[in-house]
C-alpha cells in the first residue's frame, strides 16, 4: 500500500514538472517569436522609411532641374569629373570584356564550324547588354563612391548645413549638377565601352585566332541593328540617373564619422548595383514584349 502511494506520488511530480517543463518551452518559443516579430517590424520600417525619403530626395531633384539649372561652372566642373576622368577606366573595360567574350565563345562556335559569326554575337552582346551594364557598374564603382564619400564628408564637416544656413539649396547645388552629367554622359560613356569592346573583340578574334575579317565584319554588321543600338542607350540613361540619385542621397544621409563616410561610399556601390541588375531585368522584359507587341524585328531576328 506504502509503495502504490509512493508511486503515485512520484507520478504526480513528474506530471508536474513535465507540465512546468512545457510552459516554458511555449514562453520561450513565444518570447523567439515575439522577438522575430517585433526584428522585422523594425526592419519594415526602416527601409520603407528609406524608400520613403529616397522618393521625396528624387523627386526634389527633378522638381530643381526642371526649375532652374545650375550655373556653368557647376555643370562644366561635374561634366569634367564624371565624363573626362572616366574614358580610361571605360576603355579598359571595354576592351578586355570583348577579349573574354570571344575567349570563351570560341571553342563552342568552332566545334559547329560557325567562327565567323562570333563577329555578331560580341557585338550584339556588347551593344544590348553588356556594354551598358558593366559601364554603368564601373562608374557606380568610380564615380558614385567618390559622390558618396565627397557628400558624406560635407555633412560631417557640416558644409551643407553651411550651404542652407546662406541661403543657398544643397540639392541644387551639390546634386543636380552631378545629376545631369550622369543622366548625359553615362550614355555617351556606353557607346565608347561598345566600340571599345567590338574592337577588342575583332583584333583577338582576327589576328590571334585567325578568323576572315570579311565575314567577321559581315556577321557583325548583320546582327545589330540601330534598334539594338537604341536599347542599350535608353537604358544607359536609366542606369546613369540611379546612380546619381542613389550616390548623393547616400552623401546627403551619412553618419557622423570616417566611418560613416566609408559605409556610405560602401553602401551607395552596393544599392548602385543592385539596382542596375533590377533595370535591366525589368526594362529587357519591357521592351522585348513592345518589340513582339509592335512586330519590331532586331538585327539578329532580321538576319
């Protein structure tokens, strides 16, 4: 009798604990997911505030390029930084990515006996996509991360708030002269890095792996149309006005300290090229469904 009792005793006890056990796996599991919760809640709200203040910095850009333009100077000075300073870098790119393409084309188009049309398959690639997208990544590289950076350092210094305190709108003097050159000289930028490209790609496919100039030409000339051409520079100027909106609200909005500027330059490359890839996804579903909606025909497709 003394042992049944002892045993139900220890059966309630264990009961017990089991249950107390149990509670605290629920609190505990409430308390992760209370915390998750309450991390992405925050985490919401700190990039729609962001995309908030983004569209409203965007939108105070155009409004003051639409209203008044900067002076000369301002927009030489710019024109100079991005568009001059940049030719090298470009060129360089250019010419190496139309290397690397016919490098690696070759051997798959030799092995279908179709060298030849390597002339028109660089070109096209260069023309539609990879010329405006890796122009566009080197500039966000070069020249958005020094507009991050030059920014981020006024703020800090408290030169823009220098500028307001005179009279004088930051936005329109600091932004929109870097603004417009990107918006202007990104396109003309991408043509150099196509035609950079397209020769580099013709000096190594003719005289190092020795295919006929005359169909090479040919083939190149086959494939891309003046439509192709127009694409990639619609969405060059794309590119070039994220990157500047991107890059100066970037300088605009930096922590105090170098290593706030160091995370704005960082952070203003990174957004830059993210967005660059969401563009041209989105801007090549476009227009290739205008193209079939219209019965537009590229080079390629009329070849």
């Amino acid at each position: 009798m003394v042992t049944k009792r002892y045993n139900n005793r220890n059966i309630h006890l264990l009961t017990l604990a089991m249950s107390e056990r149990k509670s605290s796996i629920i609190q505990e599991i409430k308390n992760e997911v209370s915390d998750w919760m309450h991390g992405l809640e925050k985490y919401g709200t700190y990039h729609l505030s962001y995309l908030g203040n983004f569209a409203l910095f965007s939108y105070q850009t155009f409004a003051w390029l639409c209203w008044r333009l900067p002076r000369r100077d301002q927009i030489a000075q710019s024109f100079y930084t991005i568009g001059v300073l940049s030719l090298p870098v470009v060129m360089l790119t250019g010419v190496f990515i139309g290397m690397v393409l016919a490098v690696q084309t070759y051997t798959q188009f030799q092995k279908l006996g179709m060298q030849a049309w390597l002339g028109g398959v660089i070109s096209l690639s260069l023309v539609r996509e990879l010329g405006p997208v890796l122009a566009a990544t080197m500039l966000a590289g070069r020249v958005g991360s020094s507009i991050a950076a030059e920014l981020g350092t006024m703020r800090v210094t408290e030169q823009i708030d220098a500028l307001s305190s005179m009279g004088v709108n930051p936005i329109h003097y600091l932004v929109v002269p870097r603004f417009l050159a990107c918006l202007v000289l990104i396109p003309a930028l991408t043509i150099i890095a196509d035609v950079t490209g397209i020769f580099g790609g013709a000096y190594y496919c003719i005289y190092i792996l020795e295919i006929n100039s005359h169909f090479y030409w040919e083939n190149a000339g086959d494939f891309v149309g003046r439509i192709d051409i127009f694409i990639g520079m619609f969405k060059s100027i794309f590119f070039g006005a994220i990157i500047a909106l991107i890059s100066c609200h970037q300088g605009f909005h930096c922590k105090e300290g170098a290593e706030g500027v160091g995370r704005a330059a960082t952070q203003s490359f990174v957004y830059s090229f993210v967005a660059i890839l969401l563009i041209d996804l989105l801007l090549g579903i476009a227009i290739d469904q205008t193209m079939a909606s219209f019965g537009i025909a590229s080079g390629f497709s009329k070849g």
